[in-house]
C-alpha cells in the first residue's frame, strides 16, 4: 500500500464530492504527472471509475431516478465505440509505438472540452422553459442519441474522460429531465460505458490493480467527507478554480 497515492485518492474523492467535477479530468493527468504511462493510467482510471460509478448506480436505482430509456440508446452507441477506441490505441502502438503521444494529445484536448463544459455547467442560468429538442420525446431523437453516445463514447474510450461531464452536458441541453434524474441517468450510463471500456484495457494488461485498490482506500472515505460538507461550502468557486485547473493541465499536454 502505497500512502501518497491513497492520501492522492482521498484528496481527488473529496473533490468530486464537494464539487461534483469528475474525478478522472482530475486524476489521469495527475497520474501521467507522476511518471505513470498514459495507458495504464486510462485503464486503470476507467476501472477505478467503474467501482466508484457502480456504487452511484445503485443508490440512482433504488430513488428510481434513472432513464432507462435514454441510457439503451446511448450505450449502443458509446460501449461499442470505446471498445474501437481502446482497438485503435493498441493497433497504433503495434504499428507505429506512438501509443503514448496519441493518449496525451487526445487528453489534453478532452480536457479542455470538459474544463468549457465544467464552466457552462457551473455559469449557465437555467432557462424555466424546454426547448423544442427538449419537449421530443426519446423515441424521436433515437438516431441522435446513438450518434452522441458514439461520438463521446469513443472519447472515453481514448482518454477515460468525460464519461460524465461531456454526457450530463448533452443531456442538459438535449433531453427533458429533472435534475436528480439527469444525474442518475448520467451516473448509470457511465457504469456501463466505463466498465466496458475498463474490461478491455485490463484485456491487454492497461490496468495497474495495486494502484486502483490504493486509490479507491482513499476516494472513498474521501467522496463521502466531500459530500457531506457540500451542502455547507460554495461549490460555485471551487467548481471554477477546479476547471481553470484542468484547462490548464490540458493545455500543457498538447
């Protein structure tokens, strides 16, 4: 057991407990820092995800604020997309050992994209009215879905990031749900995605289990503190510094 890698653990669990930023636009890039390699670093962060999202999951269920709806149509785009993502990934590093170069460049965009999407969340006055995509139901926006689910899947996939913010923004904006719905639905989809994708990297060895057990005995304890003292500090602030953080990680990575 490693104790700077579970105090990282806890630190990165408070975080997105007090704030609700995704731990893997904090921890990937934290991980490459450290001298890891990008691939396990991803693999590792999606099956760490996993875990974290299956708990979320099962609480979502049981207050029955999950689409299950929105979720099938998503995850029949984004599961197989990952999974020809990870494929990509390591066909590129039989052929052309770039591996590394692709996972940071890739990261450093997504990062950016989830740093815009982090502050549009956080800043954006909610309007009282639905737009007209908003009022169609599910049913009429099937093709649409798949094709977000695809495109965002295949992202995750690439640099295990924005299986939840890239998602919750689309669904803010795309679909008609109350929030603690769009959260659940967010979380399950996320399960599911990151999970696949996760079973793959640990297919051709991308997932460091010792350092995943390290980080999940400090996030943990560190999501429940977070949550609990969310309600008594400002998340807004926090939320923006947090985002100017990963903006900047992912400027430095390209």
């Amino acid at each position: 057991m490693s104790i700077g890698i579970i105090v990282m653990g806890l630190l990165i669990g408070f975080l997105v407990g007090l704030t609700g930023v995704g731990g893997a636009a904090l921890l990937t890039p934290l991980l490459i820092l450290l001298g890891i390699n990008p691939a396990i670093a991803v693999g590792t962060d999606l099956a760490y995800n996993s875990i974290t999202k299956l708990f979320g999951s099962i609480q979502h269920w049981r207050q029955k604020t999950i689409n299950f709806t929105l979720i099938k149509y998503l995850a029949i785009g984004s599961i197989p997309s990952a999974i020809c993502a990870v494929g990509v990934l390591h066909l590129f590093d039989s052929f052309f050992h770039n591996q590394e170069q692709i996972i940071k460049h890739a990261l450093g965009y997504v990062l950016i994209l989830v740093a815009i999407a982090t502050l549009i969340k956080t800043f954006a006055k909610k309007s009282e009215e639905w737009n007209s995509m908003q009022l169609k139901p599910v049913s009429e926006k099937r093709s649409m879905t798949i094709l977000i689910g695809a495109v965002l899947g295949f992202i995750v996939g690439l640099t295990s990031i924005g299986s939840g913010s890239l998602f919750a923004l689309a669904m803010l904006y795309l679909y008609k749900m109350r929030p603690a719905e769009l959260v659940g639905t967010d979380i399950a989809h996320a399960f599911l995605l990151v999970t696949a994708a996760g079973f793959v990297h640990a297919g051709i060895g991308n997932v460091d289990y010792l350092l995943m057990v390290n980080l999940l005995v400090g996030s943990i304890p560190g999501v429940m503190m977070g949550s609990t003292l969310s309600a008594k500090i400002p998340a807004k602030p926090l939320r923006t510094v947090l985002a100017i953080m990963i903006l900047f990680s992912g400027l430095k990575l390209i």
